[in-house]
C-alpha cells in the first residue's frame, strides 16, 4: 500500500500535476496541504473521475487540507480536536480519516512567521494540541500516521545551511521539542530517503534558485504508531515532482507498506 503527503501551494493550480502523479505514482491515499480554496472550489469530481474519494477542510484563500483516498475514507474528523484559535478562527489546519486498514491524519502546522510573533505562540499552543489529540489515537486498533506539512526542520540537518536559520522559526528548541513530544506519545518518525544528494529535503524556497542549488529543508513529515512503522517497508521524497513549470515548492514524500 502506497501513501503520501504533499503540499500543493494551491490544488487548483496544481490539479494537471496532481491527476498525473496520482496516476503515475500509484498512490492509494494522500495526505494534502496548503489546498488555497473553499470547500466549494475543491475539485473532488474531478479527483473522483480519477478514483479517490476525498474529504476536506479548506475555507479560502490560505491554509486547507485534504484526504484523497481509493481504498475507502470513512470516520472523518474535520479540525483539530482542541485545536487552538488565530484571530478567533480556528484555521483549516487537520483533518483525519479511516482509509482502508489506516487511521490517517493530514496536518497543515501554523507557520510561525517570526520568534517573537503571536503566530509563533499559537504555533507552540496549535503543536500542543496537536500532541494530545494524537495520543488519543495511538493506541487505536488500526495502524496510525500524522502526516504533513509541520513547518518545524527536525535537526540541523534538515535545513541546507543552520547558521543563516540562527533566531529564526522551523528550528528553535521549543518547535523541535514539540515534535519530541510527539515521539514520547508513542509515534515514531518514519525519515524518508533522497532520490539525489544526500538529505532527503521536502521543501525550496522559489527564490534565489533554491532548488537547483538544492538549498532546501525536511518538513513535511510522517510521524505513526507501532502498528504503522512496522509496516514501512520505503520511504523516499519524490524529487522529481519539484521539478519544471508550474511545480509547489514542495516535493511529495512517499510511504510503502506492507499491508
């Protein structure tokens, strides 16, 4: 069973090239961020002429999430459970799904944009949230996996140059202890392996050739339960997909499983 996550940078831009790689790939479930539409907009007939059912969380023009599935998608649960407010919305940031023999969740974590920025501390409250909504899944009776955009470079590893990140979002302490605090919930990182080069990084900034340069970073990531890692049998970041006209600046990141 394949799955994925990705972020798009907007589906109906990118709709051609998610039709084409959901064809090509072979992937049974995507997990989808950053959709940059309503509900309304979503274009689930075609994705249904495509054979995946969908399910979706968008409002607008910013944030959105979605589940695309050919295995089933049932049990969805639209938002974050205790999920915090920005501006007194709770943004479309996570929905979860049971998608044949998986409990899936897609998550969009808040940016944080700077350190001393209120969406830097509802990035701390939403990540908070996110902890303990998970820990009531992961001893579910099905495999489970939070996958996503988290916006949170796990090591220094995971960002092309640490220094030029010194101060800034992504990297600080308390958004990697997050994560820690994700793992001490019982799930376990599931880190992909590149197709070139020698750090499997997810995103490149459009700018300043980031991306031929290879000057990018690893986060959108698959975090799953026992049941779930133990069933991984590859992991990789599809290089390829960032590549060319109109790509997101986000490559999709591929999860097989033995199931």
């Amino acid at each position: 069973m394949r799955i994925a996550t990705w972020n798009v940078n907007s589906i109906t831009a990118r709709l051609p090239r998610l039709l084409a790689w959901l064809e090509s790939s072979g992937t049974d479930v995507l997990c989808i961020q950053e959709t940059k539409c309503t509900a309304e907009q979503f274009p689930a007939e075609a994705l249904r002429e495509a054979g995946y059912e969908s399910a979706v969380n968008a409002t607008g023009r910013w944030n959105g999430v979605a589940l695309l599935s050919r295995v089933g998608l049932t049990d969805v649960v639209t938002g974050l459970p205790g999920g915090p407010e920005y501006e007194g919305v709770q943004e479309p940031r996570a929905i979860s799904a049971t998608c044949g023999p998986l409990r899936l969740w897609s998550v969009y974590v808040p940016n944080g944009r700077e350190v001393e920025h209120e969406h830097y501390a509802y990035k701390l409250r939403w990540l908070e949230a996110l902890r303990k909504a998970a820990a009531a899944e992961v001893a579910g009776p099905l495999p489970f996996a939070v996958l996503g955009d988290f916006n949170v470079a796990p090591t220094d590893e995971d960002v092309w140059d640490p220094a030029l990140f010194e101060g800034a979002t992504h990297v600080t302490p308390a958004e990697r202890a997050a994560l820690t605090a994700l793992e001490a919930e019982g799930l376990g990182e599931v880190v992909p392996r590149p197709l070139k080069y020698d750090r499997a990084y997810t995103f490149w900034d459009y700018r300043e050739l980031r991306f031929p340069k290879n000057k990018g970073m690893r986060i959108d990531l698959t975090y799953g339960n026992a049941a779930f890692t133990a069933a991984v049998e590859d992991s990789y970041v599809d290089r390829e997909e960032r590549k060319g006209k109109g790509a997101s600046d986000h490559a999709p990141v591929v999860v097989d499983l033995d199931l």
